[in-house]
C-alpha cells in the first residue's frame, strides 16, 4: 500500500482538483492521510466530505504549525509500505500511482522518483530540474546521486529539484531512521529531509515520465518572504555536514560550503524583491556574515566556475556591489 501525504492550509481553490487526481487513478491500493492546517476557509469542510465517501481518506486537523509539523503528524499515522506526498494545490497524473506501484512491485526500491511538469498562467511546461538517469540504481550510483544532491557542481547538470513530492520512499527508510520535517524550518524544509533520507538509500528506481503537475502559485510559501532565511539555512548547513555519505569529509563540506552561498544568493534576491524594508542594509547583514565569508574562502578556487560573475562581487563583500549586479541583470 502506498501512503500519500498532503498538508492542507487555505486550499479551497485547488483541494477539489487535487482531491479527484488520486481518486481517478485506476489503482487502489492506496491511503490518504490528509491534514488541515488550521485553514480558514472551508478546506476542512471539503476534505471531511470526501472522508465520509471513501474510507481511504483520513482527514486530521491541528492549530496552524506549516507544512513541516502537518507532515510529521501524518507519518505518525501512515501505515503503507511505501510514503510519498502531494501539495494540496497540485495533482497527480491519470497513470501516476498505476506506474509507481509497477516500479514499487517490480524491484521494491528504496525510493522511487520521477519528473513533474509546471502549471502557470493556464500552462503547462517541464519541470526544468536534471533528473538522475531512468532506470534501477544501485548502491554506488545513490551514494553519488545524494552527494550531488547536497550540491552539484563536477558536471554541470545543476540541481536536482529539492521537493518529496516526486519522490516515494520505502517506509522503512522514513521511520526507521526516524526522519522527520524539521519545524523549525519555514522554507526549504523538503530539502533537509530529503538530503537525509537519500543519505540513507541503497538503490532507487528512476521514472522518465511527468507524473506530477506543479501549480506555480504565487500564493505560495516558496514564493513569498521569508523572515530569518539564513538562520533557517544555518541549521541546515550544520545537519548537512554530518550526513552519511559515501564521499570524503572535505568533499561534502566543500559540497555544503556551496550550498550555503547558493543559499546566500536565494536570500538576496529574496531581499531584493522585497518592497518593504532596507534591502541596502539587508543585503549587508547577509554578505557580511561570518559563516558566510569562510564558505567563500574556502571555495574560492571554484566559486567563479561554479557562480559566475556574482561569486566574485560577493567576494568583495560590498552590498552596493551586489545591487548594482541585480540592478543590471534585471
């Protein structure tokens, strides 16, 4: 049985599409572990008529916590072998869970992952993220694809797309490592979970197919402001560091040191964009921060190649700098 995953906040709009995706899918063996974050409208009313319709829906509420805390509560109750997740403004494929349960019931890997597609302005386009090769992956091959998943930068693919929902993991990899969404983290928490949990795969399956349309909604947490992002950042740094991966301790620090002023450049733009605010004495906090500074240095050989032009602005650590480069290449 696969458990799906979905935190609910504020979604009247979108629930229904999302609802209908999975209950068309010509597969069964399925539960759906639905949970409402203290929404406001009537998502909740929506999910519970659902739930009385079909008993593979299981709705739980709580006092709004974000997608992080919404999500543990759910892998507190999932009880399929295998656990992946769904936003509710997203939806799934026709053929979605019929061909991630034929991947799961043809050589039970750790994870199963596949592609997305992207749905903005009544469109749709591709995902626009690498993905690994199709096919099975073995131990070595994983061990690889986690460490670039840290970060990527020997072959210039670019990053793999940072999000658990095209992703189905194995139950065992989840509870028991005892993964869980870090709450603390009110942006890129996906990333902290899933840079564990591929830390701890053996093999993983890779499907060459769309199974999961991504609705770009400007609503969305991911596209708004974000109060302490750096501090959110740091913690992740220091759990990355610590991970198990089958590379050198210097290289998945230099992979983390990357990763940190990848970061660093997102928190910018972030600050940039903001209307409110000092963006001057912002950007300034940032590019002045001393965790920042030695991740430059000690990337320093490699931050041009990797970065372009801006990693050598913001080795001058000037914010006028920095904002004159945004300025010009907007």
């Amino acid at each position: 049985m696969i458990s799906i995953i979905t935190p609910v906040y504020n979604a009247e709009a979108y629930i229904g599409q999302c609802l209908r995706s999975v209950l068309d899918q010509p597969f069964a063996d399925w539960e759906w572990i639905l949970v409402d974050d203290g929404s406001a409208d009537r998502s909740l009313e929506i999910l519970r008529g659902y739930a009385e319709r079909d008993g593979r829906i299981h709705v739980f509420t709580q006092k709004n916590q974000g997608p992080a805390a919404a999500r543990n509560l759910a892998l507190d109750q999932a009880k399929g072998d295998y656990i992946t997740f769904l936003d509710s403004d997203d939806w799934m494929e026709a053929d979605a869970l019929p061909r991630i349960g034929g991947a799961i019931a043809e050589r039970h890997p750790d994870m199963v992952m596949w592609n997305f597609k992207r749905y903005t302005g009544n469109a749709f386009k591709a995902g626009g993220y690498p993905m690994p090769a199709p096919g099975y992956h073995d131990t070595d091959a994983v061990q690889e694809y986690a460490a670039d998943f840290v970060f990527e930068y020997k072959r210039g693919k670019g990053q793999y797309f940072p999000s658990c929902w095209i992703r189905a993991f194995k139950k065992e990899i989840i509870q028991g490592g005892g993964l869980r969404f870090n709450p603390r983290l009110k942006r890129t928490e996906d990333y902290l979970f899933l840079a564990e949990a591929h830390a701890r795969l053996q093999n993983m399956l890779v499907i060459d197919a769309p199974l999961t349309v991504y609705r770009a909604n400007e609503g969305s947490i991911t596209h708004n402001y974000t109060a302490g992002y750096m501090a959110m950042i740091d913690e992740i740094y220091d759990a990355v560091r610590k991970l198990p991966i089958g590379v050198s301790r210097e290289e998945l620090e230099r992979r983390a040191d990357l990763m940190y002023i990848y970061r660093a450049f997102v928190a910018i733009e972030q600050e940039i964009d903001r209307r409110a605010g000092n963006r001057f004495a912002e950007v300034k906090r940032i590019i002045s921060l001393d965790r920042l500074g030695k991740c430059i240095e000690s990337t320093s050989g490699i931050g041009r190649k990797v970065f372009g032009r801006k990693f050598t602005i913001l080795q001058t650590r000037s914010a006028a700098l920095m904002l004159a480069y945004y300025k010009i290449k907007r």
